[in-house]
C-alpha cells in the first residue's frame, strides 16, 4: 500500500510520529535477518526483502 492512501486522511500534526513509527517497523523488519538460522528461514526474508525495501524507499521519500 502506497503511503497516500495511509497519510491521506490524517492530520499534518500525525503525519510525523506515523513515519517514524513505520521507519521504526522498517528497521526492525531488516534487523531480522540476524535471527534467521535456517534455510527456509532466510529464503523466507529474501521473499519479503523487495516489499521491504521499496517501502524503505518509498518512506526516504516520504521523509526528505
């Protein structure tokens, strides 16, 4: 989901603490992979690595 329709409706004041809380999920997300032990596991987090980061990107944007 694009970060439009997310921020579109909130007021201006909100729009901040709300990336940060994303940018925060984002991070948390990455730091992951330093759990992953098995195969599975890490082919697991390679699947969800293009969503995560075209919402990192999406969010440096966002945040510039």
């Amino acid at each position: 989901m694009t970060f439009i329709f997310v921020f579109r409706d909130k007021n201006f004041n909100a729009v901040g603490p709300a990336l940060s809380r994303k940018a925060k999920l984002i991070s948390s997300q990455f730091e992951e992979r330093h759990e992953e032990k098995t195969v599975q596991e890490i082919k697991q987090f390679v699947a969800r690595l293009p969503h995560m980061m075209a919402t990192k990107a999406s969010l440096a944007t966002r945040m510039l």
